[in-house]
C-alpha cells in the first residue's frame, strides 16, 4: 500500500456543525396508493439560516417531501416538527411557510404591489405598514421601480424575483422553493441562482430548495440532500458530496465520473487495491470493504494528470482514444481501456499536449485520493 489513507482529509465522514434544528422530519413515510411509499423512513433536521437543496431525479421523493413540508400533503406515518412543534394536520396556510414555485403563482389581474400585500392583507396587517413593507422588500429585491406594473409586464427574471418577494414580505420562519427557476433561460438561471443566494446571506433566512439541476444545487446551497427511491442517499455540504460520494448513485448523478467495477484485493485501512478487469487501481473510501467484495471505483475525468507526474502516481490507464470533442475551455476525451472498458478524460486545452487524435494511444494517470471505492448497493425502498 502507498500510504493513501494517511493523508484522507481530516473531516471525512463528519457530521454537519450543531446548530439550532428548525424543522425536522423523523420516521415520514408517504404513499399515493397504500402500497408503494414515495418517500420511506425519513430522518432529516433541517438547521436555522440553512440554504438546504433537495436534489434528485423525478420520482426521487424531493418534491413530496417539500410538499409535505409546505403543508400540501400529510404523510402516512411519522411526524414533521417546526420549531420543536408539530404540523402534522396543520393546514398549509396556518404553517407560516413562504412558498416559490416554478410557475411564479403570481395574480395577472394585480399590479405587483397588490400581489405583495395579498398574503399580508389576509394576515390582517393594516394599510400603512403595508405599504412600507412591500417598498421595503421592493428594495430588497431591487426592482422598487415596477410597483404599479402588472407580471405580464415584467421579464421572466423580475417576475421570479417578484414571486421571491412575495414569500418573504411576511416574514416566514421556513421558505420553500420548488424548481423556481425551472422556466428561465440558462444566462437567466445562472444569474438568479447568485441573486437568491446573496438574497439569503442578506437576510439570514431558512431556505429549502427543490431542484433536479446538479449544477444549481452544488452553486447555491450549504447542504445537498440527494434523493433516489424514496431514500436519501447522502446529505452533506457540496465539495463533499461532489468530492466523496457515499455510493454509486450519488457518483453518477452528480457530475461527470468514470466508474469501472472491481474486486477488492487487499486494503489497509482508508486505501484498497480493486483489480477492475486486469487494471489494478489504488483508491480511498470511508467503509472498509472485505477482500473478494465487488465494488465500483469512481473517478471525476477533470482529475486526469497527462504528463509522467513526479513522483509518480499510482494509477496509471493506457488508452486509445476513440473520440475527441472540443468544447473551448477544454478537451472531452472518450477513451477505452486494453479490457474493453471506456472512460472520459477531461484535458484543459492551456495544458493540451498532442492532437489525442481517434485511434491515438496515450496514458493518464490519477491520484490515489481522486478515486473512490464504492458500494455497487444504493439505499431502495
């Protein structure tokens, strides 16, 4: 063994920091039809001042769990605690939620001023300190000049930052999200997602941000929870759940990554050794996996070292190139293994070297600590 284990970061496996729980979810399960559960045994405390994304494929649970959350479904069994009391049974308007959707919900026969003291008109908060309040979020959102404009009359992006406002101007403990950028162009959606972002540092609020974009959850968020099957498969804060994933599923969801199946030969502590079909790789993993267990081993194509490093690297593939795409920053590399298996290299073009021309043969290598031994088994219902 190379010693890998040794330099493992200090953190691996920690826990989230203990901070004041919120809102918490113990034991939830739903089901639609009596007989199959969209979201199983759900354990999950959401913390103060969070920006917590529930990310994962349609189907995944991500979005009954938010609307159970909101108040627009009941779970089947277990309990969801705000502020240490119940809402189960709770109606959604009694919960004092914010709530965003994808759609914007915003009432076209309104101007937007009218929209922003809707939710505090029904609150019963009296003329003049409604006025402040929604000038007051106008400015917040920066958009103080279309008070007297109706939606139609705004860009998509205003409209989203409108609806935003609206969710915050009576001042919920919890705010929710539900794919709220959904609608907007990609330029638009980038944008929005350091808007709402600033907008929560600014403001210290409670966010719970529903999405199925991996890029959106990994740019905005303290804490990803990945879902699949009804399940959580990991929930941690973005670099870890981008740079050690808990298991095959979240390795493949989130981002680009090379998985080759192996057998383990042999570990010391954190490091293995995985024959993957005659090439044997060096990697790290949180679990200790027994000798002759069949694993995955996973490793980001942006991680690839071209040149002979030294000191050297203990994971060296020999490959011939099958594909090659250009895509400006850097080089896309479609690359097949002596056994038959295929992974992708990411080259940045400033550290290009050869033309990796189809039917070429070149070498990478990886670090020990860029590859991961993972369980071929994901948490199912």
């Amino acid at each position: 063994m190379t010693g890998l284990a040794q330099r493992l970061p200090d953190d691996a496996g920690a826990h989230a920091p203990a901070k004041k729980v919120l809102c918490s979810f113990s034991k939830v399960n739903k089901s639609y039809d009596g007989k199959t559960r969209v979201v199983a045994d759900l354990d999950l405390d959401i913390f103060q001042g969070e920006f917590l994304t529930l990310l994962g494929p349609s189907g995944s649970g991500k979005t009954t769990t938010l609307m159970m959350l909101a108040g627009f479904e009941q779970p089947n069994e277990g309990s969801i605690e705000l502020d240490g009391t119940s809402i189960v049974g709770v109606p959604a308007y009694l919960r004092n939620i914010g709530m965003v959707f994808q759609n914007y919900a915003l009432f076209p026969h309104m101007t937007v001023a009218q929209n922003l003291a809707f939710p505090l008109r029904m609150r019963g908060v009296g003329k003049v300190e409604r006025e402040q309040r929604v000038k007051n979020i106008l400015d917040v959102v920066r958009l103080p000049e279309v008070a007297d404009r109706r939606p139609t009359q705004l860009s998509g992006g205003q409209q989203q930052r409108i609806a935003l406002a609206r969710a915050l101007i009576f001042e919920p403990r919890l705010v929710l999200m539900d794919e709220p950028l959904g609608a907007l162009d990609k330029q638009l959606r980038e944008h929005m997602q350091i808007e709402i972002r600033q907008l929560h540092e600014r403001l210290g609020i409670t966010v719970v941000y529903v999405t199925h974009d991996q890029s959106e959850a990994l740019t905005m968020s303290d804490r990803v929870a990945v879902f699949a099957h009804g399940k959580i498969q990991q929930i941690a804060a973005p670099n870890d759940i981008y740079e050690r994933p808990a298991n095959a599923f979240v390795a493949d969801f989130i981002g680009d990554n090379n998985q080759l199946r192996g057998i383990v030969k042999g570990h010391e502590g954190h490091e293995h050794e995985v024959d993957c079909g005659g090439v044997t790789v060096r990697a790290v993993s949180e679990h200790q996996h027994q000798i002759g267990t069949e694993v995955l081993v996973a490793f980001r194509p942006e991680n690839a070292v071209l040149d002979h490093p030294i000191p050297p690297l203990p994971n060296k593939f020999d490959v011939q190139v099958s594909e090659k795409i250009y895509l400006g920053d850097h080089l896309r590399l479609r690359c097949r293994l002596a056994n038959g298996d295929v992974i992708t290299v990411k080259i940045s073009n400033k550290a290009q070297r050869g033309d990796f021309a189809p039917g070429s043969a070149t070498s990478f290598y990886w670090s020990g600590l860029d590859c991961h031994v993972l369980s071929t088994e994901i948490a199912k219902l």
